[in-house]
C-alpha cells in the first residue's frame, strides 16, 4: 500500500488561513491518501492562533519570520532561509501555497530549490497592472512558472494562466476556498454581537474594510473623508470601520473620523464577528480580495476601494463596483445605491461566480489525480444562478 502523499501546507496570514483551513479540513478526512502538515510563517501572529481555533486546527511548524518595521526584502530572505531548513528536515511530496503574499513567492522558490512540487491555490488572478496590488501582483505572476499544479478559482483566471504559457493539464479549475470557509462560518454565531443592538436599531450598516498598502497614505485618507461625509450625509447610516493595526492606516484612521457621529473604528474582528457583521450589512466598502469575493453569497453589494482589481467576475456579474480611492467618487457611488431601490437591487443579488462551497473537495481530488491516487480528474467549477 503506498504511503499517504505528505501535503505541506504554507500559511501565516489572516486570509491564508481563511483560504487553506478548508483544504487542511478536507485532507485529514482522507487519511490513507493524504497527511497534512501546517506549517506557519508567523506573519500576523495576533490573527491566525484565533482562526486556527475556529477551524480546529494547529500548525506542525512555526518559520517566524516576523518582526517589526520588517522589508519585502526580509520577509523574502528570512523565509526561503527557514524553508530551506525545514524543507531539508521534513520532505514533503507537495507544498501548497495561498495567494499571493511575498511569503508565498518565497516558499514556493525555496520548494523548488528543493525540487519539491508546488500547488498554487487560487492561480491565475490578475490585474494586468504589475504595481497594482503592489507587490501581490508580481507574486503571484512570478508563482504561477514555479508551479506544478495551479488550482485556478474560476475559468478568467485559468484563461490567464493559459496566456502565460502555463500548461493546461496542471491547470484545475475549482472554485475558491475562500467560500468553503463562508458556508462553514455561516452555521455558527457569534457568543455576543460585534457591535451592540442600539447602535443599528432602525439604521442602515456600512461596513468598511480598508488597509490595501496600495492605499497607505491619501488613499486612506480619502476613503476616510469620504466615509464621514456619508455619515453626515445620511443619518439613518451607521459606519463600521474594523481598522487594521498597521500604524500607518489605525493613525489616518483615527485622526479623520475619531470622534464622528455614527462612525465607530473596531479592532480587527474575528471572522465570526466579521462575517455577522456582512450579512447584516447594507454595503460593503472594501478593498480586501477576501471579501469581494464573499459577500456576493450574501447578497450584499461591494464598493471595491481600489483602482484594479485581479476579481473581475464579480464586476462583470453586476455584485461589486470599481470605485477607486477618491473621496468624491466613493462617496457618489454609495449615495446612489442608498438612495436608488433599482440601483441595489440590481446588485443585491445572492449569486457568487467565485465559488459554491465545494472547492477544497476539488483541490484534493486534484491532488489525487496528480499523485496517482485516482484516475479520474475533477469536473471544473462552473457557476450558477
């Protein structure tokens, strides 16, 4: 009998874990195939114990590779150093990897010094500008050559990987993780409220999420301005703004609409918390990858605070907008959906061409397929409704 194929998986982001913690779920169903090993990068140590828990898992490795006032350059290093060892005590037949982060570019690199295959979950996004995401889009792109199988969430982004040159057969088309992880968190609820019932009693909820390091400086600072003038605006609107630690966005932050009526900055929220808050939402105003690509579950429309985005389906399928940084521009498109009924509506709609729950099944029948553990590859991820 062979032994179980060893599948390592790379996490150490928040959205790493949310991504990953279905397919680590999913392989331990299946332990005559599969043996996953979690291994940490330790990058946002505060975050991931806590999402770890949720999903009822541990990591077998810790990199840490954080520290404070870090580089790219650094993590870069630090990480390849730490996966070259690990990778020299534990060989694994497969590393997967999860995004786009520098983190992922640098254990992919180290796995194939190795000559270790790579699994890239959620191949194939682009936003056709190499600055923007900045450096996630040139991650990513330089991610996609070092794999070997590219699990592609939708079919734009395996025609993105087939333009690159990237071999079809490597290519699985499987949906995105990251709605596993909504179903499985929308069957629990929070002990307690994120927020308390008084203050959205008969007000309409805004809930922001903004951090990008695109968006560092005046693009925080306008989305701010923009987030006040909707609250003056329209007094029957709460915003709810869980704000990032980073000093750079919490200061901006605090400074603009410290102290404003019906603005209230959140620490960051668990992903409980957070998706309670989504499906009680109005509109989200986000430039989070994660989330343009949850709420359309929920019927919620998205503001996508960003110049480019790497997720066109949902902007081609009518549930989120491009609306950029621009205080004017953030603040005339929200107007128009509070104030239009045919406008919301149009957007409202509970339809996800990201994904339908069933991605990390997928991904591990892919793997199965790979390693020769079964001969039949998985149908792709087609969308409906």
């Amino acid at each position: 009998m062979k032994s179980p194929v060893t599948v390592m998986l790379v996490l150490g982001t928040r959205p790493e874990v949310m991504k990953l913690a279905p397919l680590a779920r999913e392989l331990r169903l299946y332990p005559k195939q599969f043996r996953p090993l979690l291994v940490s990068t330790g990058q946002h140590r505060d975050l991931v114990p806590q999402y770890l828990r949720f999903f009822e898992l541990t990591t077998d490795h810790d990199l840490k590779v954080m520290k404070r006032t870090q580089s790219l350059a650094d993590i870069t290093s630090r990480t390849v150093t730490r996966m070259d060892a690990l990778l020299r005590q534990v060989r694994p037949d497969v590393v997967v990897v999860q995004g786009d982060t520098t983190a992922v570019l640098a254990a992919s690199l180290a796995a194939f010094y190795h000559q270790v295959p790579v699994a890239h979950v959620e191949a194939g996004l682009r936003s056709g500008d190499r600055y923007d995401p900045f450096p996630e889009e040139m991650n990513r792109r330089l991610v996609s050559p070092l794999a070997e199988l590219n699990f592609a969430p939708t079919s734009l982004a395996r025609q993105n990987l087939l333009q690159e040159s990237i071999a079809p057969e490597s290519i699985y088309v499987t949906g995105n993780t990251t709605i596993d992880a909504l179903f499985y968190t929308l069957k629990r609820r929070p002990e307690q409220p994120a927020v308390p019932a008084a203050w959205l009693k008969g007000k309409r909820l805004l809930l922001v999420t903004a951090h990008r390091r695109e968006n560092w400086g005046e693009g925080i600072r306008s989305i701010c301005l923009a987030l006040a003038d909707l609250a003056a605006r329209f007094p029957d609107v709460v915003v709810v703004y869980p704000v990032h630690p980073n000093p750079i966005v919490r200061d901006t932050a605090q400074e603009v609409l410290g102290g404003k009526e019906r603005v209230h900055l959140l620490a960051p929220l668990d992903y409980v918390d957070l998706v309670d808050l989504m499906r009680r939402s109005t509109l989200i105003l986000t430039d989070s990858g994660g989330i343009q690509e949850e709420a359309p579950s929920l019927g919620k429309p998205v503001l996508v605070l960003r110049k480019t985005t790497e997720r066109p389906e949902g902007v081609a399928a009518g549930c989120a907008r491009l609306v950029g940084t621009r205080r004017r521009d953030i603040v005339a498109a929200a107007s128009a959906l509070l104030t239009d009924p045919a406008q919301y509506g149009a957007m409202a709609r509970p339809a996800n061409p990201y994904g339908d729950g069933k991605a990390a099944r997928r991904i591990r029948q892919g793997l199965a397929h790979h390693f020769g553990l079964s001969k039949r590859r998985p149908a792709d991820f087609t969308p409906r409704g």
